[in-house]
C-alpha cells in the first residue's frame, strides 16, 4: 500500500513540476522577447467580449477537467504529458489575460498566406493537442 502511495506522490510531483517548469519558460521567454504584441482578442485574435472570453475558458476549463479527472488512470505517461502540455499553456495564457488584460505574443509565423503572432504557450497547447490526436492506447513500441 505505502509503495502505491509513493507512486502516485510521485506522478503527481512530476506532473505539477513539468507543468510550472512550462509556465516559467513562456514567461521567461515573454519577458525575453524584444517585440511583444498585446493580443486583447481570443485564439486566433478572434475579436469576442471579454466577458465572452472568460465563460469561454471557464467552461473549457471545467469540461476538460472533468474528461481528465475522469480518465487520468487509462492515460499513459505521453497522454499526461499532452495533457500537462493543455494545462501549462491555458493557465499561463488566462493568468495574463487576468493580470495584464492580454495576452504576450511575440512569435512571427508567415507560411504563404498564412500569418499570425503566436507565444510558446499556444505553442504548448498545440503540441498537447497533436499528441493527444496521433496517441491511442496501445504502449510505444
């Protein structure tokens, strides 16, 4: 039993480590970068209200929290990582959309006609989006 509880201690360290360590490089980066743009829109610069934006969160938030919490024990240890990946980037977005009234991006794209200003917490929430797209439930070989 003590040897299952270490487990779990030990998951959940990990997971809590991985996810502040990914909120202090994009803050870290943020901080570094010499063009900021402050984007007052939603994903994708999408011009909602901000009222709009917080209820958007909130319930994306709450479905995905209750999908994971539901879940977590058939995950395997990239589907966490995804799922660390999700979290890190989505709180350290909203935490400066509520600390600052917007959020830090400084990362040009420009592929053919495609354009956009991006910052490496949108960076994780893609990364965590595409693992969790192209995993299964089958161990890596």
């Amino acid at each position: 039993m003590q040897n299952l509880v270490n487990k779990k201690n030990a998951a959940t360290f990990w997971k809590v480590g991985v996810f502040l360590f990914f909120i202090v490089v994009d803050q870290f980066f943020k901080i570094s970068a010499d063009s900021i743009f402050k984007n007052q829109n939603f994903a994708f610069s999408l011009p909602i209200p901000t009222a709009l934006i917080y209820l958007i969160y909130f319930v994306l938030i709450a479905c995905i929290s209750f999908y994971v919490y539901e879940n977590h024990k058939k995950f395997f240890w990239w589907q966490d990582l995804a799922w660390v990946l999700i979290y890190a980037g989505a709180v350290a977005n909203i935490g400066e959309r509520i600390i600052l009234g917007y959020v830090r991006d400084w990362i040009y794209i420009s592929v053919y006609r495609w354009t956009g200003i991006y910052n490496l917490a949108d960076g994780f929430i893609i990364l965590g989006v595409v693992i969790l797209l192209f995993s299964s439930n089958k161990k890596l070989a």
